[in-house]
C-alpha cells in the first residue's frame, strides 16, 4: 500500500511537473543579451538594464533576460556583432566600428563636427540607415542605433588646449575614423576597445583617450588623467561614436507574433533616440568625476576649434571617395547624414 502510494505521488510530480514544464516552455523565452560594457557603467545600468526590465515588464513576465556585461559570455568586443549573427547570443549591443571598414557607410556619423546633440543625431542615424543603407546591418535585426554625446580629449600629463599640443601624443581611439581624426591633428592614434583603456594608461603605452564624458568613471580615466580638453558646443563637437543593439535573426523570428510586437515597440527611432539622449544625459556626471579630483578641464572655443576642423577636413573628403569606390555615392550619403542631423535636431513646434 506504501509503494503504490508513493508511486501514484511520484506520479502525479511527474504529470504536474510535466504540464508545468510545457506550460512554462510556452510562457517564458530567455534571451542572452551580451555586451563590452562594465557592469558599473552608467550605460550597462541606465540603458541596458532598463530596456531589458521594460521589455520584461511588457511581455507579461514571457520574456526573460540573461544580462551579461563585461563579455562574460567569452570573445572579444570585436566579436560581439557576429556573436548576434551567429546565434551564440541572442542580443548585444556593441560598436560597429570596432571591426574597420565592415559597416562603411555609418560612418558619416564619425565624421568629424558632424553633431553635438545625441538623442537628434541618433534619431538621424536610425532614418539614415532605414533609408540610403537599409542592408548595412542585414544580418541582424536591428533594434536600435545610437550615438554618444560630445567626444572629449583626456590626457597624462600635458594639456591639449590647440591643436599643436596634439603633436607627439599617443591617444587612443574608438574606430577607423576617429583614428584617422587623430592622426589627421598629429597625435599617433592607438586603436583598440574600450576595456583596454586604463591598462594601456597605467602601463603608459598611451597618453591619452578620446571618450565621452559619461564613460569616464566606469574605466578609471578620471584617476589616470589629469587633463581634459572639451569642446564649445558653438564650434561644434570633435566627434561622435555610432553604436548597434542587434538580435539575432533567426531567434527574433520565432518570437511569437505578440513577443515580435513587444521588442518592435521597444526598437526603431523612438528607442534610438532614447539610448542617445540617456548617454549624453550621463556627461555632466562623468565631468563631475574628473572635477571632483581638481582635474584640469578646457573647453576649446570655437575659434580654436576652427584649426582642428581645418586640420581633420581631409578625412571627410577620402571618406566621400572611399564610398564612391565601393559603389555608394559619397557626397550624397553625406548631405543625407547632415540633413537628417539638422531635421532632427530642430525644435520641435508646439
């Protein structure tokens, strides 16, 4: 009587654990959402955490989110993108131009003196990519793209107040463009991702870094730099970043029709937007940091800033022609970067 007791109980675990499991298989879909990105960063805890808890929230608790930041997942930040593509995670959010040349086009937004504001660049970035380059990102499913505020120069120990003192510095840079930027001003650029910046600093294998503001912090900058040179948001800003939240493909469309419906309603525009505008929000925190310490911070005026364009106008020319050489017409995808800037940056009317 015992053992068929015990066997019905066994029985009916297994039966309620069974239809738990299918219930539960239907209910919930865990996503990986990978990224460089420390887990102090105000990126990571500003705008990755709550796009991820919104999207939780709206689904109804159906779609659930495995955050790993800081590349816990393995590879490299180079390796992100296809980590998307290739279905070994299902988000990230990464740099396009981490790997040179592959995403050429996006590049406009790299220019240098292209913005200054980052919630109306950004919404100009994801129409500039819908419209004159909708297979730059093919792929993938592209949820939002985005740039950051203002980029700002932060060096050891000699103050960049012109573009003379940009002679001699090992600085490191971001992306193909913003290398050429650096060289172009004559300081020897230094690629490499973010994550390597306070090694290199501490190990004095580079001078300095150009990054925005509101990373500042989380890599330590604000106690290996002693100077920072930012620019009049009248002469324009030095340059921006352009950044990619991708899913893979093959996972966004097994979604069912109402979970595709909840990431939609958190990608396009309106998100890129969003991410753009939180990042820069994050500056004045990031400056704060560097402050805080008695930091010597300059802001380069207009004038000043008018020998760096001069120096770093070059760039935009062999990127107009490199386009034409791949077969896209360079002068044009540039005048549409623009347009698109000023469009959205304008006020919008009540």
């Amino acid at each position: 009587m015992m053992q068929r007791r015990a066997l019905l109980k066994s029985g009916a675990a297994a039966a309620l654990g069974g239809s738990a499991l299918t219930g539960f298989a239907q209910q919930a879909i865990t996503l990986k959402f990978h990224t460089f990105m420390a887990p102090q960063s105000q990126v990571w805890l500003d705008m990755h955490k709550p796009w991820m808890a919104k999207v939780e929230k709206e689904s109804g608790g159906r779609i659930k989110f495995e955050g790993y930041p800081a590349m816990q997942l393995g590879g490299t930040p180079v390796q992100l993108y296809d980590q998307a593509k290739d279905g070994v995670v299902d988000i990230v959010w990464t740099l396009p131009g981490n790997t040179a040349g592959r995403f050429p086009r996006i590049e406009a937004f790299e220019l240098p003196f292209m913005m200054s504001n980052a919630e109306a660049t950004s919404k100009a970035y994801w129409e500039y990519v819908q419209t004159v380059a909708p297979d730059e990102f093919k792929d993938t499913q592209v949820l939002a793209l985005h740039v950051h505020g203002p980029g700002v120069i932060h060096t050891v120990d000699k103050a960049v107040k012109s573009v003379d003192d940009m002679r001699g510095l090992k600085l490191r840079a971001p992306t193909r463009q913003v290398t050429k930027l650096v060289g172009s001003l004559g300081a020897t650029p230094v690629g490499m991702p973010l994550p390597g910046i306070p090694d290199a600093l501490s190990k004095g294998t580079i001078n300095g870094c150009v990054i925005p503001w509101e990373v500042v912090p989380s890599v330590k900058v604000n106690e290996l730099t002693k100077y920072h040179a930012e620019f009049d948001p009248a002469g324009g800003s030095l340059y921006t970043t352009t950044f990619v939240m991708a899913m893979n493909k093959a996972k966004y469309n097994s979604l069912p029709p109402e979970l595709k419906k909840v990431i939609d309603n958190n990608s396009g525009m309106a998100t890129s937007a969003w991410l753009g505008k939180v990042q820069q929000g994050n500056d004045p925190n990031g400056r704060k940091s560097a402050s805080d310490r008695g930091n010597t911070i300059f802001t380069v005026g207009a004038a000043e800033a008018q020998e760096f364009r001069r120096k770093s106008r070059l760039i935009e020319v062999e990127w107009t022609q490199d386009m034409d050489k791949r077969g896209h017409d360079g002068k044009k995808l540039l005048a549409t970067a623009r347009s698109l800037i000023e469009k959205h940056g304008k006020p919008t009317k009540a």
